[in-house]
C-alpha cells in the first residue's frame, strides 16, 4: 500500500461487477440494528468507512457477524440501544457521524463521536440545529457546528423543517431521529437528494409518506425485517454508481475502450453523471441487470442495471441546479472527463464540493493542473477548459479517496508516469479499486508491486 504508478493505458476492456454501494450498505448496518429481529446483509461493501459504522452499531449493542460473505445483524429493537461506554469513532465518514447523531439523538443516554482530522473539520451544525430543535442537546467545538459531537438524547418531538442544502445526511439524521420522536416530522428538500433511507425504511415496515421534496414520518413506528419463509430476511445491496463512475470515465476517454459494469445501482438520485455523459456525446447504455430486488415494490427496492461504457468523442457541457445534487460525489472524477472533451465545461451551484472529504474544487483544480489540465476554480464550481493532453506528474489525493481514483484514471490517458501518493485512501469506499482497474487491462500498480531493478 502507499503510492501508485499509473502508465498511459491500450483499451480497457471486459465485463467487471461494481462493489457494493457505500451508502446504502451504512444504512442497512443502523438500520438492521435497530430492527427487531435478524437480518442478513448481502451484497455490503468492506469500505473502510463502512467497517466504522459496523463497529459503532455493535458498540450500541447491535449483534453483527459475518457469514458467508454476508452480515448477519440481530437488531436491539426500538428501546434496547445501550449508552456506548466509549466514544464512537466514525473514521473519514461524514454519513456514519450525521446519522448516527440522529439515532443517538432519539436515545435517553450520551454518545460522544469522533473521527479522523478531515472529518472533524467538516460541518455538523447541519444536523445539530435540527436535532436540537427536536429537543435533542448537541455539544460539540467551534459553537456546537464542529466534531467531536457529544449528543444527550431523548424526549424528542417531531418538527416541520426546510432543509437549507439537499443533503441526504441531513434529511437521513432526522428521519432517523423521527422514528423516536413524539408526533409527526415534515421535511422540505430543494434538491432531490438520494432517497435510500426512505426506500430502506418502508423495507423495514415503516410507513414513510413523500410527495415531490416533502417527506415525513410518524414516530414511534417499529422496524422489522419482512417476514422470510424459513431463511432470514435478505436485503441485497446494489453496486455503488459512484464506484462504477471510476471504470465508467475511463472506457469513455481511453480509446478503443468497451467495458461493461454489472449490477450497478441505477437509482437516479444517484445517476446524474451519466446524464452527462449522454449529454457530452458518451458512447453509454443501461441494461435491465438481474434484480434480486425486482419484485419489490418500486418506492422499496433499488434499481441495479448494467452498464455499457465504449470510447467515444466528447463535447464541454454545463452543469448546475439538480444535476449537481444527483452527480455530488462524481465531480473529481467528472473533472476529469471535462479535461478530455472538446469546449468549456463550467460547473455552477457546487459549492457543497468544497466541504466533501476534501475541498473539491480547490483540491481537484490544484491536482489536475499538476498533471497538465486547464481548470479556473470559482466560489461555486469550476470551469474545464478541453481537450488538453494531460501528463504524468506526482499528485496527492489529500486523504479523499474519490481524488485518489480519479487521479489514477487522469494518469491512464496521460504521458508519462503518473504517481497518486497515498493512494490507500481509496479503501474508505472501493477497496478493490486496483485489481478492478487491471482486469480492465489499465496499467495501473502499487509500486512496491513494480519489478525491481538490480543495483
Ligand atoms: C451521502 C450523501 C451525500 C454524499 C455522501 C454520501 C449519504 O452527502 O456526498 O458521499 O450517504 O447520504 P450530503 O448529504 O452531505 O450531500
């Protein structure tokens, strides 16, 4: 592990399976451990962030073991959360903080949560004022908006809310704070920010009403796993779109590329880049996948389609308004893209980029000049100027694993050597990110992997 050497790649070609999605795989841990009742968790993806919250939920009292590649999760029920007697530490993971605040925020006992120093300078007044505004009390640095939170919960009532940014964090912590809440929580979105808590919690059994940006719940309702015939329950998590966005970018820029992304989640709250792409000229199509899910309901399961991805010419767009909300993790690597195409691609209404897992827009810029490429950074955005021929250069990924992946896939089609130092962080959401990329046939290694030379 350490630094990768990336080389200038022939076609990436070949059928590879998209790891399982990071965010839904943190929702079905909490939620599975609040359940009454056992679940199985297949399809979850080993993310590094993912594995915080799993150890979090069991410091809650949560029974969680694995099981032929499955997590089996015997919930505490409703009441039977127990106070953590130390404090939870939520690595690199904006999502494991902010809705854990929200479950902690509907238990009668303290929960202190921490996590690594990116995290902590990241924003949590966003949850705290309407947590608190539930009745929860909220402590935390820099007046109560900075983690360490320390979070004294219970007695809760339901609010009626309009959320300042369409964040899915956001709407999730007081969704999740609902369910402990006397009475009834309202919330107003404006954007369409993913809905896998909703669609995860009808799974559960809980009633959860949504109307265009409006969704509320009663509290109080219980979650159970749906009844199974003689085997447990099975939620099956699909492929993560901001995984497969890795893969997907590099077959569209690398010439003569053609490669397929199996059971890919297809949810559009998620597929916003690839509306860019078709919209830049991109050569992509969605299949129809083997959905264990495609029997449920449409507002319960996730969608998972295949998708086929060959080079193609590309032409600049631009960018704002809701396709930001639905493409928000794709930008390092869609950055990229617009680097290859042929005009200005201007990125407007993103200033949420730059209180990511780094500051996107300046870290992204600073990066992909290194290597070449013609990027002026805006307070809200960015502007592309393509196409440009990139070349290799030694980068940093500043502890964010999407700059790590994106970088090596900029290093595929520049000159030279390109070396992404650290690059490890990619295992906080892709932990197969290399072996994936080289059975596409990228030149792509660890370089303690490369040959090494006599001397
Ligand atoms: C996520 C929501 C998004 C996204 C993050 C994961 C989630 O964050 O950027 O990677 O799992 O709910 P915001 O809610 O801050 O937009």
């Amino acid at each position: 592990m350490g630094d990768l050497l990336i080389h200038p790649s022939g076609p990436l070609r070949g059928t590879v399976t998209t790891p399982g999605d990071k965010s839904i795989t943190h929702r079905a841990l909490m939620l599975s451990a609040l359940a009454e009742g056992t679940t199985a968790i297949e399809g979850w993806v080993p993310a590094e962030v993912c594995l915080a919250t799993l150890r979090c939920m069991r410091q809650m009292g949560a029974e969680i073991e694995e099981k032929n590649d499955a997590l089996i999760v015997t919930g505490a029920g409703p009441r039977g959360l127990r106070e953590p007697d130390d404090v939870l530490h939520c690595a690199g993971s904006g999502t494991t903080m902010r809705l854990l605040a929200g479950i902690a925020a509907g238990q009668p006992f303290t929960t202190v949560l921490t996590g690594t120093e990116p995290l902590r300078r990241r924003p949590m007044g966003r949850v705290a004022g309407p947590l608190r505004l539930m009745g929860a009390t909220v402590l935390g640095r820099h007046g109560g908006t900075l983690p360490p939170l320390t979070i004294r919960g219970g007695g809760l009532r339901g609010i009626d809310y309009s959320l300042p940014v369409a964040s899915a964090q956001v709407k999730s912590a007081i969704l999740l704070a609902a369910l402990f809440a006397a009475g009834e929580t309202v919330l107003h979105e404006p954007g369409p920010s993913r809905d896998h808590t909703e669609r995860m919690l009808r799974w559960f059994g809980v009633e959860v009403a949504s109307q265009g940006r409006d969704v509320g719940l009663l509290g109080g309702q219980i979650l159970r796993p749906p009844a199974g015939a003689d085997a447990l329950p099975v939620l099956t998590i699909p492929g993560d779109f901001s995984s497969a966005a890795f893969p997907l970018v590099a077959a569209s820029i690398v010439p003569g590329s053609s490669i397929c992304l199996r059971r890919t989640g297809a949810n559009t709250s998620r597929t916003g880049l690839y509306d860019l792409l078709v919209r830049m000229g991109g050569d992509v199509a969605l299949s129809a996948s083997d959905l264990p899910g495609a029997a449920l309901p449409d507002e319960m399961h996730e969608p998972i389609a295949d998708v086929q991805v060959r080079h193609a010419a590309l032409r600049a767009t631009e960018v704002a308004g809701d396709l930001v909300v639905r493409a928000i993790d794709e930008f390092p690597i869609f950055a990229v893209l617009a680097t290859q195409a042929e005009g200005d691609t201007v990125v407007r209404e993103a200033a949420e980029l730059r209180v990511k897992e780094s500051d996107r827009i300046a870290t992204v810029a600073a990066e992909l000049r290194k290597m070449g490429a013609a990027i002026d950074e805006l307070p809200d955005g960015m502007i592309v100027h393509g196409p440009t021929r990139l070349r290799g250069a030694t980068v940093a990924c500043h502890r964010d694993h999407r700059l790590a992946m994106a970088l090596a896939v900029a290093g595929l089609v520049a000159s030279g050597t390109t070396t992404v130092k650290s690059a490890e962080a990619f295992d906080d959401s892709f932990p197969g990110f290399v072996e994936t990329m080289q059975a596409l046939g990228a030149n792509i290694a660890w370089v303690d992997a490369e040959p090494r030379r006599d001397v």
